[in-house]
C-alpha cells in the first residue's frame, strides 16, 4: 500500500472514531435530557406533561409498587391518584449512567 494511502486510511479512521465517539455523546446527552424531564416532571405532579412523555400504546408497560400497568391511559390514571399525594423523587446525579444494550 502506498504511503498517500495508508495516510487517507488513517486520516479516516480518526474521523470515523471522533463521529462515533461525538455520536455516543449526543446520546448520553439525550438520555440525560429526557430523565431530568421525567424527574422534573414528576416532582411537579404534571400529568399532562407525563402524557407527553409516555409512548401512546397499548404495549407501553408501567409499574407501580409492583403491580403491572398496561398503556399509557392506565398510567396516567394510575398517576393521577399518585399525584394527590406529596412525595418527590430525589436523583443521585453523580451516579448517574447511561449504557447502551449490544442490540442498540
């Protein structure tokens, strides 16, 4: 292989890792993003805010205090009687990870 080559692969091969790892980032970020929401919006009690974070679909699985709640509607129903009463959730920030399963 040429030397001009084996330069461009490696010119490359750097870009390709910087966009993966920039990528990786992004999504960490998102992630982040959208738990600080769910915090936020639960310590507001904000069941229309909720609404808007739950996937709309019957397959959309909720669990509270142990008890299976199948689809959004029976979540926000479930929430609903939740947010009468007064609690707010705490989250530990420094601990906080992200990861991604192999199928991701």
């Amino acid at each position: 292989m040429e030397e001009g080559m084996v330069k461009r692969f490696l010119v490359f091969a750097a870009l390709a890792v910087t966009a993966v790892l920039a990528h990786a980032a992004t999504m960490e970020d998102e992630v982040r993003a959208v738990f600080d929401k769910y915090i936020a919006v639960q310590n507001a009690h904000d069941l229309k805010a909720m609404r808007s974070l739950l996937a709309d679909s019957p397959d959309l699985l909720w669990i509270s205090r142990g008890k299976p709640i199948w689809g959004r509607e029976a979540a926000l129903k479930s929430l609903e009687e939740r947010y009468k009463g007064t609690w707010r959730i705490d989250a530990d920030r420094k601990n906080f990870e992200s990861s991604r399963s192999a199928g991701a």
